[in-house]
C-alpha cells in the first residue's frame, strides 16, 4: 500500500483510491431493479410518506430514504442531479406530474404539483403543474 507524502502534512497511507471511495460513500446510481428494491416502502413508511404535506418534501422523503438503505449515508439531492430517480418514484408513487416532457400518472395523485425546470417542485395558482 503505498504512502504518500504531501508537503506540510503527515505521512498517510492510502488504502483506497478515489473511484473506491467514491463507490462506498458517494451516492448511489442506482439500476432500474435497485430502484424497485431500495424504494419500496414498509407501511410505516408509506404512512410517514403521506403525513408530508409539501411534495418537494415527499420527494426528498422518499429519496433519502431509499439511497439510506442503500448506503445507510445521507446525501445532498438536487432533483436535477438525480431526475430518474425522482421519475422512477413520481411514476410508483403518483407523488405529483413531472413537467419534463413526461405525462402525469394516470392514477391517483397525493399531490398536484410538477419539477420546473431548476429541478424544484412548482405550482401554479390553479393548482396546474409548470
């Protein structure tokens, strides 16, 4: 294992390198089964998920939730940066429409709300999504 001196530091040795360290403590990508595994919710969860007024709140519920299972890590999450997530979970969760060329669920909906372009969760004043 090899040891690196860097000037005005102590020697350290460095047992991972930077794609290893990126694959335990980054945040997941997950595969379209990984998706189906790590989001699936418990009842309790389910109904924690439904006391979420907010659907930005819902969203990021639901994300966080699944990439702690996955990583038992929290992780910042724009929207932006993890869209087919937030697809994957507005599609099996019917949370809200999304208004990146995608249709809104055909069934039920919690919410009434879509992701403007900046990645955050907007509505309009008639409760119609942009």
């Amino acid at each position: 294992m090899p040891m690196h001196d860097e000037p005005g530091t102590q020697r350290r040795l460095h047992i991972l390198d930077d794609e290893e360290v990126a694959a335990l403590y980054g945040r997941p990508c997950f595969s379209v089964d990984d998706r189906a595994d790590h989001f699936t919710l418990e009842p309790a969860e389910l109904a924690l998920l439904r006391s979420l007024r907010g659907v930005s709140s819902q969203v990021a519920f639901l994300l966080q939730l699944g990439y702690f299972k996955a990583k038992q890590l929290f992780f910042p999450v724009p929207f932006d940066e993890v869209a087919e997530d937030v697809a994957y979970l507005l599609a099996r969760y019917c949370v809200l429409s999304v208004s990146w060329g995608m249709p809104p669920p055909q069934s039920r909906q919690l919410g009434g709300a879509g992701l403007g372009g900046s990645g955050r969760l907007v509505r309009n004043q008639g409760g119609e999504t942009r």
